[in-house]
C-alpha cells in the first residue's frame, strides 16, 4: 500500500520490483485521478492521512508486506524556511485542507502501527539528516521502535539507481520486531545514466547542459557540462516549480528551453506511456515523485534481504547506513 502516492512514482517502482499495489491513499484529486489513471489500483482513499485510522478497512490491508509513505517534504528542503516552518498549518495544494506538514510522518507512523506491515518504507529530502532536522529524524527513528520495528536510514542518490538525474533522497526502511532478518544491506552502485543518453531518440537537442538551476537551489545544483563531452551527466533534481534548461550546441550557441514531458518522463525514469491531463501537470506529477527505478532499487534489496525466509543477509553495516542522524 502506498500513501501520500502522489503521480504512482514509488508504486511504479514497487511494481518494477515485482509487487502487487493493493491500494493507494492521497489527500490531492489531481494526484488522485492520475494515479488511477496510470496504476488503476484495487482501492484508493482519497483523504487526510489520519482518516484511515478511524476508517473501516479490509482485511487484506492489514496483511500487508510493504506499508510505502512519503510524507509532503517542503518542510524539511533545503530550499525555502525550513525551520520557520515546522509546526505550521499550511496548504501544499490549492483547495485541500490545511495540515501540519511536520505532522504527517507521525501521522503515516500511526498508520503503521494499526496497520502492522511486515515492513515499512518511507522516504524524504536529504534536509532531514541535516541540521536541526536531525532531531525530528531520531524521533521517527524513536518512534518505529516503540511501535515494534527495526529501522534503518539510508541516504541514496538517484543516479546510482540507473535514474538519469542527480536526486538525493533518505529512506527509512523498517522491519517489524518478529521478523528475523539481518540489517539490510543498499548500496546501489549503476552506472550513471546521462541527461543526453536518455533523451537521445527523442529529437530535443540536448547537446549539453549550462548553468542549470530549479528555484532556489541555485548554489546546489549549478554546474557546467564541458562541450567536448555533452553526455556525461545526469540532470540535476528535477522539480515541481520550475523545469527550465539552458542548452549548449557544439558550436557554442546557446539556446535556452524547458524540457519537455517527454524528456521530463525519462529523467525521471517514468514510462513513456506515463499519461497527464497536460504536459504542465505532467511534469509537476514527476517533479513531486520518487522516480521509479530508485523505488525499485529500495523494493529488491527489502524483498530479497527480509521478505523472501530463505535469503541470506549479511550482518555488516554498511557505510551508507545511518542509523544515528548525527553520524
């Protein structure tokens, strides 16, 4: 089950992997009806995360493998206030309710603890090992273990999952307490997979890539792509506010555009069948998303480490592993 499931980047990825998506819940209609749309799931709950607490379920819902959440992130960017943030009701779409978006993670863990799934998943910005964020991180952490889980945080960048993009994203992965399972081991190390790679049967012209900025993390994800070797990188994150590029032709005219849906699509390793209502609604759909193939990655390395009895997991830590936010 996946909550806050946005456009269905993570159950895209989850059935990569080789899951089933049982239901899916999200508080937005636009995210709604694009999820169904795409992922078309046996049942959706369009509501406040906390709803589902009192709500009547299925049975099946409470025989879950994966219990999947990525709680609304804006709070904990490293764009934006941050701080000035936390514990403040805010509307992250136009016409929902207001919500504490500091809120929501103990919300999804409330949710885990009616729900009891074998394991739990839930993804965020870096900017939660960050900082002041770092003490909300050890009370999630905190949490999970009152509730009966063994947690891990890993720190994971997309364009080590195959995704053309450079994204770096924290997953807690947990394990509920009666399963016997070894730590999970996720160091993902593909090949990174270049901006011009992707695109390159898709006739946009992406000769290279300058001085590429998405709002206000300008200083994080500027960079400069030598002309001589215009495929050797990932994009930089995409984003739901802005998807604009500055091109580089070999001649060194500069050209500046906005990536398409389609170019939008592979960068965030999204099938090309993937359908919007608009091509601006498209791109915020995968801005706002966890790209499939890093959901995926996640998903293979949890199902063959703790969800299959008969694989073995080795007991090292490993270095990409946090367990402490201040380490």
């Amino acid at each position: 089950m996946s909550t806050f499931a946005c456009g269905g980047g993570s159950s895209m990825g989850y059935k990569r992997a080789g899951c089933s998506i049982v239901a899916a819940n999200d508080i937005d209609p636009e995210m709604a009806w694009h999820y169904k749309r795409n992922l078309n799931p046996p049942l959706y709950y369009l509501c406040p995360i906390a709803d589902l607490m009192t709500a009547k379920l299925p049975d099946e819902l409470f025989n879950l493998d994966i219990l999947d959440g990525s709680p609304p992130c804006s709070t904990f960017s490293m764009a934006g206030s941050r701080e000035k943030s936390w514990g403040k009701d805010k509307h992250f779409r136009e016409g929902q309710a207001k919500q504490v978006l500091s809120d929501l993670f103990f919300d999804y863990l409330n949710l885990v603890e009616r729900l009891k799934p074998r394991v739990a998943i839930a993804e965020n910005v870096k900017g939660m090992i960050l900082g002041n964020a770092k003490g909300y991180t050890k009370l999630v952490m905190q949490r999970l273990k009152e509730i009966g889980y063994r947690p891990q945080l890993f720190l994971i960048n997309a364009a080590d999952c195959g995704v053309p993009q450079r994204r770096e994203r924290v997953f807690f992965c947990a394990v509920r307490d009666d399963i016997k399972a070894k730590p999970l081991e996720l160091k993902p190390q593909h090949r990174w997979i270049s901006a011009g790679e992707a695109c390159e049967d898709l006739g946009g012209k992406i000769k290279g890539l300058n001085l590429v900025t998405a709002g206000n993390e300008r200083h994080v994800l500027a960079y400069r792509l030598p002309i001589h070797d215009p495929y050797s990188q990932p994009s930089p994150c995409l984003t739901a506010v802005n998807n604009s590029i500055d091109l580089i032709s070999y001649d060194r005219k500069s050209e500046k555009r906005v990536w398409t849906f389609a170019e939008y699509k592979r960068l965030g390793s999204f099938p090309d069948d993937y359908d919007a209502r608009t091509d601006k609604i498209g791109k915020y759909m995968i801005g706002m998303s966890v790209p499939p193939r890093m959901t995926e990655t996640v998903a293979r390395a949890v199902i063959e480490q703790w969800l299959k009895p008969s694989s073995p997991a080795s007991s090292a830590r490993h270095p990409d592993t946090v367990s402490d936010p201040d380490q």
